[in-house]
C-alpha cells in the first residue's frame, strides 16, 4: 500500500489543497483499483483471456483515438493563437 500522500500532507497537516488532491486522487485510485479486479475476474470467468484481451485492446483503441482528437483539436487551436494581427 502506498502511504506517500498522507506522510507527504502530515508535515503540512493537511491544510493544503495539495495534500486534499493527492487524498482524493490515491482513495479513487485505490477503488478504481479494486473495481478493475472485479472486471477483470468476470470477463475471464465468461470467454477466458481472449475477451479479456479483446476489451482490453478495444479500450486502449478507444484512448488512441481520443488523443488523436484531442491532438488535432489543440493544433487548430494553437494556429489560431499564433495568427498576427494586424494593427488598426
């Protein structure tokens, strides 16, 4: 188990928003964790690692296609910002 956030935030005692993000972050992680075993148990139990390998490669497809977006939509974004105006 990682105890990083908390000794980390217990020398600032844990008034900071800092300290409140790494708390909120590590106790989502730790669910989001325990969640994925559950997952990852029942799609075994119903088509063995082929499906589970399946939906695993569909999800990792589904992250590239969202980064490739995102990817162009922070380009077009970028060129409008750099496009000089001229002065009136």
């Amino acid at each position: 188990m990682d105890f990083g956030p908390w000794l980390f935030c217990s020398s600032w005692r844990g008034t900071t928003s800092v300290c409140r993000a790494a708390r909120i972050l590590s106790c989502g992680a730790y669910s989001l964790s325990g969640a994925a075993v559950s997952i990852i148990a029942f799609l075994h139990g119903r088509g063995g690692f082929g499906l589970l390998l399946g939906v695993t490669a569909a999800i990792a497809l589904g992250f590239v296609f969202a980064t490739a977006v995102i990817a162009v939509l922070v380009n077009g974004t970028e060129k409008e910002r750099m496009r000089v105006v001229p002065a009136e």
